[in-house]
C-alpha cells in the first residue's frame, strides 16, 4: 500500500520494513496501518493541492503520529470509504496538475 500511495517515495526502504516489523511486534492491527497511510496521503494531496509540491512522504515512519491517532479514534467504514474516493480524486487531480501519473496507474 505504501508503494501505490503516489504520494510517497517510490521505495520501501530498509528503515521501512523494520519501522513495519515494529509495528507487528507492537501488535498494531495492518487496518490501522492502512488507515494511517489513507489519512496521511489524503492530507499530503490536500496539501499539495492547496500550496503546491512539497517533498512527497519519505518512509513509513511519516505514519507513525497517525497510526497514533488511528489507534484512539478508528475510522468508520463510511469516513475510509469516503477517504478512499476522495484520496483517488486528490491523487488524480494532483496527477493532471502536476503532469505527473499516480503510482499504480496504468500507463
């Protein structure tokens, strides 16, 4: 999921997999994870939307204040649904804007 956010660095570093192997031993579920990076690539989208490029996510330890927050307060499955779709549309009109294709899109 990291590699496909577009977002990001198109890597997964060494860094990242043990940041990723310390957050399974942590016991830190792969749906809050994942709702992590969802919260943190549509806020960089946003971002870049509404002041232009900035550097892109560098590793997985970006997620790490969100996971945090994931943890206290779970998305509801509407609000990641609506995440879901919004992030697409961001990552697409950022794709547009910046002459750029999102990781993951067809070429």
């Amino acid at each position: 999921m990291f590699l496909r956010l577009g977002c990001g660095k198109r890597i997964f570093s060494l860094a990242d997999r043990r940041c990723a192997a310390e957050l399974a031993r942590a016991g830190v579920p792969l749906a809050v994870v994942a709702d992590a990076m969802l919260l943190g690539a549509a806020r960089k989208y946003q971002s870049w939307l509404n002041h232009g490029p900035s550097a892109p996510i560098g590793s997985l330890e970006y997620f790490r204040a969100l996971i945090d927050e994931a943890q206290q307060q779970p998305l509801p499955v509407v609000y990641r649904e609506y995440l879901q779709a919004t992030t697409r549309e961001f990552a697409r009109r950022w794709s547009k804007t910046a002459g750029l294709k999102p990781a993951g899109a067809k070429k």
